[in-house]
C-alpha cells in the first residue's frame, strides 16, 4: 500500500513539473508540438573531401498546429556568416582578442525556408538548442520556440498576437516633426532622385548590406558567456536577413565586438549621447575592423523613456551608418525587429502614416510603424507600400555604391554548394534547390545549363540565349548617366555614369555623382513642382545670421561672400503651398517675404542648403559652401585617351562605344547589330529596286506586243488616242481627292529626352537577310544613338595657375555615402 501510494505521488509530481515546464508566462495560448524530422541531408558539394556537418544544408520537418500538418522546408542561411567573419573580445586587462571562429570544419544552425503548398509561406528558425523563431503562412505569423532542449523534444506553437508585450510602448519621434502637416514636410526620401525617373518600387537587383553588431559590458553581463552572445546574436542577425530577404536585400554578419572587460566610451540613458559617442567610435576604429557597411550598437542599458533605438536617417553606405539599439525583450524577434527598423531610416524609409499598410494589415503593424499597437501583432515582419516606395527611391540613388558588390562565393559560409542560389566558382548557374527552381535554363541538380541554353540569367539573357552585343541592358536614366550594353555574356556591366562637371540640362548644370543639382530642382523635390528657388533671396546668406549663412564655425553661422552667396542656404517660393502654411516642412518660417527655407534646427543633414555642385556661374559650381572653378574636381580631360569611342565615366574610365574594346576604346571588340543592320537594310533596297526596275522595263517592252495579255482588259475609251488628244486639256480630276486632314496624337512616352516610333506595317514582307547577317535584337537600332565625343584636344600646356582653387577632393569613384545625419528614433516594438 505504501509503494503504491510513494508510486502515485511520483506520477503527481512528474505531472506537476511537467505543467511547470510547459509554462510560457509570457504567451496567452499556444499548441504544444513535438517536430518530426524528414529525410534530412547535406547538400551535394564540389569541393572535395566535405566532413558530415553536425547540421545539415536541408531540414524538413512535420508540424501540427492549427488543426493541420504542415511540411516545413528548410535550408542554411549562407548569407548569414561570411567566411572571414571575426570576433573581437577584451581580457579582464583590457587587452583585445580578435578570433575568427568560423571555418569549413566549423557549423551553424539558422535556416530559411517555406511551408509546403503555401505560396505565400516563409520561415526564418535557429535550430541550435531546439527550433526557435517564426514561421509566416495564410496572412498569419506564428512563433516556435522549444519547451525543453532539443530539436525532437516539445516545442510551443503560437500565434504572434498571443505574446504579451512590453507596457508603455510609444514612438520616440520628436513630436515637433508630428505636428506639422505631413503633407507639407520636405520629401527627403526624393533628394537624390532623378525628377522624372520616379516608378513603382522595384527590387530586380540584388543588394548587400555588411552588418558589424557591438555588445557593451552591460549586454554581455545579462548573457554571462561569449557562447551565449554568439548565439543571441547571430539568431538575431539571421531574422534582421529575413525581414530584407523579401525586398531582394541581403544581410551578412562580417564581425562583433563584444565589451567583456569594460565600455569603450560611456554608455548613457539618453539615447542621443550614445548614438553620438559610437559615430566617434565608429569613425576612430573602422580602419581597425573587418570591413562593413553598417554598425548596430546594442546595450542592455535602459534608454529614457519608451525609446529603444536612435540612428540616422539616409546614412547607408556612409560613416554615419550606424544605430544604437537596446535589447528590451527576452525574445529575439523583439531585437532583430528594432534592428530591422533602425536599419530601414538608414536606407530612408520614415514612419509610416495614416494610409499605410503591409498586405493586409494597417501602418501600425508594419516594421516602420510609429507605435505597435499592444496585443497586437507584437513583431511585425513586412514593410509597408510607403516603405518600399522609400526604399526604392533611396536604392535608385547614386549614392549606394557599397551595396552593389555580391560577396565572393567562396567567402560565403559552407563554401562551394549546388543548389544555394548562387553561381559559385564552377558552376554555370544555381537556380537553388531542384524542387524550388523554376528558370528552363539551369538544370537545378546539376548547376550546369540546360541543352541549347547560353545564359540562365541577366538583363542581357532573354529566352536562355545572349543578346546581341550591343543591345542596351541598361538604358541611361537622365543625362548624368550613361547607358550599358550588353557584350558576350548574359549579364549587363556595372552600372556608371558621368565624370563629375561634365554639362547638364542644356547648359544649365553640370553632373556632380550621377545627378545634375540645381536650386530649383531641389526646391522641387522638397516641396513639389510648384516650388522654385527666387535668386533674389540669396543675398540674405551674406549676413551670416541662423537660417541665412554659408555654414557653421563651431556654432557661428558664416557669412557667404558676395561671389558664394548663391552655394548657402537654399531659399524656395511657391504659389500654391506658401500661401497654406504659416510654417513649411520641419519647423521652417518665413519671416521674409518670398524667402522660405528649411530651419536649422530641424536639418541636421543639411538638406536645407544649396546643393553640392550646383552651377553658380560659367564653369562655377558649388562646393563647401563657396562657388569654385569646376576643376575643383579635379578631373582631366580623360575622354581624350578613349579615341572618339567613348567618354569617361564616374571611375575615370573610358566608357566605351558599343562594340569598341576598354581600357581605350582602341580596338573593335565585336561587331554590332547596327552595322549589320545598315548593310542588310542597303543591300535589300538594292536587290529591290533593281527587280522593280527590271520588271518595269520588262513590262514596257511588252507592252505593244499582241498577245502580253491572255484576254484584254476592257477599258473606258479614254485611253485612247482620239480622246487624248480632244481632252488634252482637261484635267484627269473629276472630283476632288478625299484626303484627310492630319490627327495628332499626344505621345505616351514619358522619356521627355527620346521620340515615340510609331511603328508602320510594310504592304507586303521584306526580303529574307543573308544567312550570315548579325542576329537583331528589339533594342538594336536605337543602340549607337550617342552624342559625338569631342575631339581629341591638343597637348596640354605645361603652365601653373597663379591661384589654386581650394584643394580638391578624392577623384570621384562609385559614391558610397550620402552625407546625412538625420535622426529617428525607435520604440519598443510591443
């Protein structure tokens, strides 16, 4: 009786703890599942001698929740972790250790990935210590998380609205930017865009961000272990990659510095002062790091008020493209979600308004959301449809060049794989795995082109098969750009434009980074088409006063001269929305007639000033605030060595004519669709009028011999001799010709700088070309339409300016910051 009674008091208390572990006090409800793997393997690899990988290149598992099974696909995070990544930790001396833990022989265990037969599906999960993260199906998000340790032991199924948030969640935003009607604040996200060039959102061309997180000492207290950080971290990498994943948008870990000893700079509650003490760390210790595009600062300190994160807006691929981030939430997807955000005012992107939405749900459960709403959905996952307009204007800009370089394959983590996505060394194509890949050109299982295929991808590869060379890939957006066109391969070359001071917009500028700045351009991009920049506001600037000035000395606002009062503050006027607002955009007044400008001490990015490069004069424009020669860019006249067959672009090459060779432009490296298009076209014309002429003539000799005609044609009689000659003078018009008047269509095209072709259809079909004429592509005929380069000059004269201008900048290259330091902050995301 005894046993019996000590057996049934075991079972209570296995009950008992049982129930202890399957409480989450922080989920309303949740299922409880338990995973059951499926046919899990490695990945074939080309390279030789690959050891079994403690986790494979593929998972499948079987989930039930929500009434159904579900067959989870997923596959290693590549992406994640590049080959050379370090990690930088401090002895309790102070003295730094950079490792680079990750090698072939080495693992990692985050993945991406879908639900079988849900289109719409997606899955971002870590696998190390059981499969924590979320999973996306049917317009609803779940979270998993296990409830012991283990992948095969019980795991927790919930919906995301049954997480409990964090109280007192609201925006940090400044709300003196709030109160202003948004529709008259300056639309910073259009400054670097082309006018005229603005589409839907696009997101064809793959992107690169290279992220370097930093843990301060009251992070890594909170985790204890470098093990633990590692992981936390990395997991929160992993979903900062898939929130990006969706707009084409790669994020790779390249490093982390972990604070063991001690801080490096002072660590503050006010979130403003850290932000301000890691940008002077960042510009003092990049050289020292691995290279990377963009540094996240996390902290376990507690910043004032709700506010969780601060960065600054526009900054990507600048040495300011940095934010400070607290870690507020046990879960990572609280942390990658703040990350997430911050990194999107990095790339432009605002807070959402009123209007806003990501697929069905409303601004306020979007990733760019001002505020979450509380039991809600707690960690948004989606940008909104005004965050990817943002985004794409941004990435259109000229300004992101660090973005655009695809790592090497063999950086990537777990080296050379068939099957990834990528076209690693070795391959001819990856289209990714074979029961995912979708393109008739690549054989998915062996990463080699299918039969009678050329290319599997690029603006250069239609139908499998290369274009022609010669044919424009990539035609030049406005006239600072120059157009690509396709050579022997499928994919189209980088992407350029013109040298710096070449002229603009018929004279009235010149290129300065890919774009022609003028002050009523940026007028127009602040605050619409009816804005315009008055010149009569501009001597304002030679008072040197807040508002009016050339710049700051410390704190002293400088007066502008009388040559460089137009490179200042930049002044506006408008009919339409002047005459509405008493203040314009972020806090800017105008208490001078006509002359309304951007304020201060809302425009920390400067956006308010005339912009760099500006025309100012003949053969004058902008820069530092003062009106200088345009050698100021320090450019020779590079197109002389590019032989009348190109002109030199942005990196100070030639950009070569279709069909002639680099570096100069000296030699034919093929022929293109236009020559052959000429000599076939001539040729046809030839062989038809010499048949026309010779069936003319044919016709005129028979035409008096009897018989030409099997039966005669009846006629009027007016063809003949006795009616021509009593009607010799008449004319032949007995009523008057029906002609109709012209119609003139407006034209649909919106390129103001190229003419509609109205295509007309011949009367009957041309001649077949030779056997041996070129191939024509839909774009070849219009390929060599390109101004003349100007004739070679004669030899410089050896001769020294009396007076230098002031010194110049670096040679321009690809541009890879745009000079912002524009703020938002971010809230916990509950």
């Amino acid at each position: 009786m005894g046993y019996m009674c000590n057996v049934v008091f075991a079972i209570c208390i296995s009950a008992a703890i049982g129930d202890f572990v399957h409480q989450l006090p922080n989920v309303a409800h949740y299922e409880v599942v338990r995973p059951l793997p499926l046919n899990n393997r490695n990945k074939r690899s080309l390279a030789q001698g690959d050891e079994v990988k403690r986790y494979p290149d593929e998972l499948r598992y079987e989930l039930h929740f929500d009434g159904r099974n579900h067959t989870v696909h997923l596959e290693k995070n590549r992406f994640l972790i590049g080959r050379n990544y370090t990690e930088t930790y401090y002895n309790q001396d102070g003295t730094p250790v950079t490792t680079f833990p990750f090698n072939e022989s080495q693992d990692h265990c985050y993945y991406h990935g879908y639900i079988q037969g849900l289109d719409d599906s997606s899955v971002s999960v870590g696998v190390c210590s059981g499969i924590s993260g979320f999973l996306q199906a049917r317009q609803q998000m779940y979270l998993i998380e296990p409830l012991g340790r283990g992948v095969d032991g019980e795991h927790a199924v919930y919906r995301a609205e049954h997480l409990k948030g964090t109280e007192g969640a609201a925006c940090g935003l400044s709300n003196s930017t709030e109160e202003h009607d948004s529709a008259i604040q300056p639309r910073v996200a259009r400054v670097y865009e082309p006018i005229g060039q603005r589409n839907e959102p696009r997101f064809d061309k793959p992107r690169y961000v290279q992220l370097y997180l930093v843990v301060d000492k009251t992070e890594f207290d909170r985790y204890k272990t470098m093990e633990n950080v590692r992981a936390r971290m990395q997991h929160v990498a992993h979903l900062v990659d898939s929130y990006y994943r969706a707009v084409n948008i790669r994020v790779l870990l390249v490093g982390m510095e972990v604070w063991t000893a001690a801080d490096k700079f002072t660590v503050s509650s006010s979130e403003d002062i850290t932000l301000d003490n890691f940008l002077v760390w960042v510009k003092e210790n990049r050289v020292k790091r691995v290279h990377f595009d963009n540094a996240q600062f996390v902290t376990g300190i507690d910043f004032s008020g709700d506010t969780v994160g601060l960065t600054n807006t526009f900054a990507m691929c600048s040495d300011r493209s940095a934010g400070v981030i607290q870690d507020y939430h046990e879960n990572a997807l609280a942390l990658a979600g703040t990350i997430a955000h911050e990194m999107g005012h990095n790339f432009g992107m605002s807070h959402d308004a009123a209007g806003c939405s990501c697929g069905p749900y409303r601004e306020s459960k979007c990733l760019m959301a001002t505020n979450v709403e509380k039991r809600a959905q707690t960690f948004p996952k989606l940008f909104s449809d005004c965050s990817l307009k943002q985004l794409s204007e941004f990435l259109n800009s000229p300004a992101i060049g660090c973005l655009d370089d695809p790592p090497e394959p063999d950086s990537l983590y777990g080296g050379i794989v068939c099957g990834n996505g990528v076209v690693d060394t070795g391959e001819q194509c990856d289209c990714g795995p074979v029961e995912e890949c979708k393109n008739p050109c690549c054989d998915a299982s062996t990463c080699r082109l299918t039969a009678g295929s050329q290319c599997a991808e690029g603006s250069c590869c239609e139908n499998c098969q290369i274009k022609p060379p010669g044919s424009v890939c990539r035609a030049a957006a406005h006239d600072c750009d120059l157009a690509e066109y396709c050579t022997t391969s499928g994919t189209c070359p980088v992407d350029s434009f013109k040298m710096n001071g070449q002229v603009c917009n018929h004279g009235d500028g010149y290129c300065y980074n890919g774009l022609c700045p003028s002050a009523n351009a940026h007028c127009k991009r602040l605050w619409g088409p009816d804005a315009r920049s008055p010149p009569e506001c501009f001597h304002r600037n030679m008072r040197g006063e807040a508002e009016a000035h050339c710049g700051y000395s410390g704190r002293t606002p400088k007066p502008c001269s009388d040559r460089d009062m137009m490179c200042g503050k930049l002044f506006c006027d408008g009919e339409n929305w002047v005459k509405k607002h008493p203040f314009v955009g972020q806090g800017g007044s105008w208490p001078f007639p006509r002359c309304y400008f951007l304020a201060d001490i809302f425009d920390p990015a400067g956006h308010g000033m005339v912009p760099t490069g500006t025309k100012c004069g003949h053969n004058r424009v902008c820069y530092n605030y003062k009106c200088q020669d345009v050698e100021v860019y320090g450019n020779k006249n590079c197109s002389a060595n590019c032989n009348n067959h190109g002109v030199c672009n942005h990196k100070g090459e030639c950009h070569c004519d279709p069909g002639w060779a680099s570096p100069y432009c000296s030699s034919k490296e093929y022929s293109t669709p236009d020559n052959g298009v000429i000599i076939g076209v001539c040729a046809a014309g030839a062989v038809i009028l010499l048949l026309a002429l010779l069936v003319g003539g044919a016709r005129f000799w028979k035409k008096g011999k009897p018989g030409y005609f099997c039966k005669k044609k009846p006629h009027s009689g007016k063809m003949t001799p006795s009616y021509q000659r009593e009607h010799a003078g008449e004319s032949q018009l007995t009523q008057p010709l029906n002609i109709s008047q012209p119609v003139f269509l407006e034209t649909t095209s919106k390129r103001m700088d190229a003419p509609s072709v109205i295509p007309v259809m011949p009367s009957r079909p041309a001649p077949l070309p030779p056997q041996n004429s070129p191939r024509l592509s839909s774009q070849g005929s219009n390929a060599h339409m390109r101004p003349t380069p100007p004739p070679k000059p004669s030899p410089a004269v050896s001769a020294k300016l009396a007076q230098q201008p002031t010194p110049p900048p670096v040679p321009p290259v690809k541009p890879s910051a745009v000079n912002v330091d524009m703020r938002h902050t971010q809230v916990s995301l509950t």
